[in-house]
C-alpha cells in the first residue's frame, strides 16, 4: 500500500503540472500575419506581355519583386524609355472584361498618393525600395494606371528619359 501511494506522491504533481499547462510546446514560427516579405529578384519580361516589351524596346530589365504570403505581390523596375511611348504603351495594356475599375490611359497623381502607398507597405518593402519612395519631387511627375489585377505608378524624371516602374498585383 504504501508503494502505491510514494507512486502517487510522484505521479500526481507531474499530472497537476501537465493539466495546468507548464509542459506546452514552445512556438518557433511566427504567426502567419507577422511573416516578413520575400524579396526576390525578377525582370520586367516576366511582368509585362512580349508586345509591350518589344513596344518600349526594353530587354533584359532585372528587378525587385516583394513577395507577401498572402500571394500579394509588388515589383520594381529602372529603365531608360521615352516616356511618353511608356505612358501610352501601359495605358494599352488589356485588361480582363469582367474588371469594375480599370483605366485606359495612365492619369497624373500627386506625391499625395505616393506617401498614403508608402503608409500601405511593409516596412521591409519601403526599406528595400527606399529610392522609389523618396524621389525628388521637384525632379518627377507620377501617373499611375489601374490595368486589374495590376495597378502601374510610374514616376518619370523630368528632362530625362529615367522611368521607375512599380507593378502591383492587386489581387
């Protein structure tokens, strides 16, 4: 009798400690809205239809793709073009007939707009692009161009032909 009850005084505080949840497995992952961006690399032929590529006589266009978990996604290019040649090819580009908002020409927004999308991104996505983000605002005009799923801001250097392309897949 007395053995089963020394098992008992050994057993039942590891029991109490188990039911009360002092042995609970230790997380190491991050929870699903706190995983960071994947920054990746990308070129402009794999964001833009051929047509378009050969329209603004771009080839070989590397840029920076930021790849969120939820399958968001925004990429960056810097490309010599003549700019109105980009503003009227992007403003072309086809977009699915079913789309509720969709734009068919590029229009002029403000550094407004810029900094309220700055506000909007994850801070690993500003710090990676941060030349995007802080232009000169005397030195660029931005025209953005709604083509859905994509939304293009382009912001075109003044007396330059010096284009930085932003592609957002808006889901």
């Amino acid at each position: 009798m007395t053995r089963i009850f020394v098992k008992w005084i050994v057993v039942l505080p590891l029991l109490i400690l188990l039911a009360l949840g002092i042995c609970k497995k230790p997380i190491f992952e991050k929870p699903l809205d706190e995983v960071p961006p994947l920054v990746l690399a990308t070129s402009l032929e794999d964001s833009l239809p051929s047509v378009t590529i050969k329209a603004l006589n771009l080839k070989n266009i590397d840029g920076i793709k930021i790849q969120y978990n939820n399958g968001l996604y925004a990429s960056y290019f810097e490309y010599q073009a003549d700019p109105e040649t980009v503003i009227k090819t992007i403003s072309q580009l086809p977009f699915p007939i079913y789309t509720t908002l969709a734009d068919t020409i590029c229009r002029p927004i403000g550094f407004d707009a810029i900094d309220l999308m700055r506000n909007q991104i994850s801070s690993i996505e500003r710090e990676t692009m941060e030349s995007f983000w802080t232009i000169d605002q005397n030195s660029f005009v931005v025209y953005e161009c709604i083509k859905a799923p994509f939304k293009h801001t382009l912001q075109i250097r003044k007396n330059s032909n010096r284009i930085f392309h932003r592609i957002e897949f808006m889901g």
